[in-house]
C-alpha cells in the first residue's frame, strides 16, 4: 500500500512538471507575439488635419488635400521600390476611370524621391495626381493607423473626412468598386 | 468639420506582422583588420532588396568604406526595373572600411558609428519603409571588434526599438559576389 502511495506521488510530481512546462510554453508564446503587430490602428488625425496636408506633386507644385474636401478621396501611399505598391496602380487606375464621373479622387502619395517617382511615371503613367514626399508620406501615413509605416497604405474618405476603408497591403478590387459603389451617388442618364 | 473615425468594421483582419528589426535582424563581425562581416537573418515569410542597402559612417571622416561585396541572392522579375536581386533567410556582406586617424585624436569626440540602411518587404504584400540601423566602430588604432550590439536609429518617419543581437555565434558564410 504504502509503495503504491510513493508511486501515486512521483506520478503527481511528474504530471505537475509536466503541467509547468507546458505554462512556460504558453508565456514563451506569449512574449513571442508582442513581437508582432496587428497592422491597422486608430487613426490619430482629425478629418481638419488630413485636409490642411500638403505635398508637392511631381513637378514641386504644393497640392492641398483640402482640394478634394467634396470628393470621395481614395489615399493610396506606394513608393518606387515597394513591388505590391506597384502591383496594384493598374487597379487603382482602373477604378479612377470607373468611377471618376461618380465623385472619386484617387491621389498617390510616394514615401520615395521626386526622380524616383518622375522615372516611374514615364514608364507606368496613372490617370490620378501623385504626390511625393519621401519622409513625410510615413509620417502622415502613420497617423492614419499605419502604425509600422507598411506600404502599401490605402484609405477611403467619405467627402467630409469620415474613414470609410483603411486597408494595409494590395487592394482588392472588387470589395473596394462595392465599397465605392454604395458611396458614389447614383447617376440618371436622361435619353 | 467631422473628425476621422475608424470603426472596426472599416479595418479589414490583417496578418499580424513582425517588427522590422526582428523581421531583419542585424549583426556585425571582425572579418579582417579592414573589413566588417555584416548578416542580416530574414524571418520566413520576409525578404529584402539588394539594391536598398546603403551604408555610410558619422561623422563621415570617422572612416572611409569601400565596396561592399553581397552574397549571391535571388533575381525576381519587377515589372518596371526588370531584374532585381533579392534574399531570403540570410544575406551576407564584406565592407571594407579604413579607420581615421584624425577623428581618434579628440578623446571629447563621439564613438563614430557605421550606418546601414535596408529595406524589405512581407510575403503578406506589404513593404517596409527604409530602416537606419547604428553600429558603433571602435577607435583607430585598436582592434576591430564589436560590441555585440546594433541600434536601430529609425525608419523615414518614426523611431524603432533598440535591437541587440549576438554576432559571435554566425554561421560559416557563403562566396560573396562583386557586384
């Protein structure tokens, strides 16, 4: 009796181990994950701020985002040697041109140079305005929820300045043209 | 006028992502008297462009670099450069640098420190932005060894977190090419 009380303990103490270790794994996990991010956090500034921006546009001329203020804006912040960026402008033209008579205003910000960004546009010309500012489109890109300045960055301003989509990485096209569609307003061709 | 608002139904569930310093983590080696082995280790699911690094010293007379010689990476198709050099896993890099003497004879002066700047992207579709990463040089005249320590300084638009790697326990290093 008293061998098998011995035995029952040691199999106590052997699970009770056992149960430690896996806890350990758990913390070891844990502390693992605060290494990464979710992408996507609260967007800091103020729908006033975001339309007092400036940047300069390819040919240095300052262009307000405030001049878009009645449009419904789609930010996208890309740069030269981001290859998903570049992936998806064919995208973002495509949408310029569908839904360009319907209120939308696409406008590129480049966290790049100026040249960079002038060589790309000769090869890969956009129906929509680039604008470029190599440190400051991260900047501003983070207070919109980009908290680990990731491109791309794409973000959708109701007109007003109401977040209506705030996406990191390539967009898709057909939620977005669904977004868009239930935002732009409906247009009655008369014969 | 309205402010901003982000609800949570406007954010799409993203992949959680690591930090850039841990996705691409640095580490410097004495290599030779005048040469520094660099390593960046790239966390699966992550790579980084060869033609994005950069390195130079502060203060710039603290040292002259010379060519850096990368490991052989992988060429990827881009639909307006054509072919660019990319690495997964490991990249290895020799810069040759020759310390100042002048800069050593102010004791007052601040460490110079080797700066190296990469840039990466995520298999999740998503880059980086350009990261400065600090690596203090030892004074002229004494041994190259370094502090088994690297700094990041920043990415274009905000501060990163201090890494600090071991860079003594490397692996033996592939045949670096010229280009």
């Amino acid at each position: 009796m008293r061998k098998f009380a011995v035995l029952l303990l040691i199999l106590i103490l052997v699970l009770a181990s056992v149960a430690l270790w896996l806890g350990h794994g758990d913390v070891a996990s844990e502390a693992l994950s605060e290494k990464s991010a979710t992408a996507i956090h609260e967007v800091v500034a103020s729908a006033g701020a975001v339309y007092s921006t400036t940047f300069p546009d390819v040919d240095g001329q300052i262009q307000r985002l405030g001049q878009w203020e009645q449009r419904l804006l789609l930010v996208n912040f890309w740069a030269t040697w981001c290859g998903p960026c570049k992936e998806e402008m064919p995208i973002l033209a495509k949408l310029q041109a569908r839904f360009g008579d319907k209120n939308l205003q696409i406008v590129g910000i480049a966290a790049d140079s100026p040249l960079n960004v002038a060589n790309f546009s000769k090869k890969a010309p956009v129906n929509y305005p680039l604008l470029v500012d190599e440190m400051g489109a991260i900047q501003f890109s983070r207070r919109l929820g980009n908290r680990l300045g990731l491109l791309p960055h794409t973000v959708l301003f109701r007109p007003g300045g109401e977040v209506i989509y705030n996406r990191l990485g390539v967009i898709s096209e057909g939620e977005l043209s669904d977004i868009i569609n239930k935002h732009t307003p409906i247009v009655f061709k008369s014969d | 006028m309205a402010a901003t608002s982000l609800s949570a139904s406007v954010a799409r569930a993203e992949p959680e992502l690591l930090q850039a310093e841990n996705a691409f983590q640095l580490s410097a080696q004495r290599k030779d008297a005048k040469t520094i082995g660099l390593e960046f280790k790239i966390a699966n699911g992550y790579y980084m462009y060869r033609k994005r690094f950069r390195f130079s010293v502060e203060p710039a007379s603290a040292a002259k670099l010379g060519k850096a010689k990368f490991s052989k990476g992988k060429m990827k198709l881009d639909p307006t450069f054509g072919l660019v050099e990319t690495y997964r896993d490991s990249v290895h890099i020799l810069l040759p640098i020759v310390l100042s003497s002048k800069v050593s004879l102010s004791t007052n002066a601040q460490p110079a420190r080797l700066i190296v700047t990469s840039q990466g992207c995520a298999d999740a579709g998503v880059c980086f932005p350009p990261v400065r990463q600090a690596i203090t040089l030892p004074p002229f005249g004494t041994a190259l060894v370094f502090p088994d320590n690297v700094v990041s300084t920043g990415s274009s638009g905000g501060p990163l977190t201090t890494g600090v790697h071991d860079g003594s326990n490397s692996p033996k290093q592939p045949p670096v090419n010229n280009n």
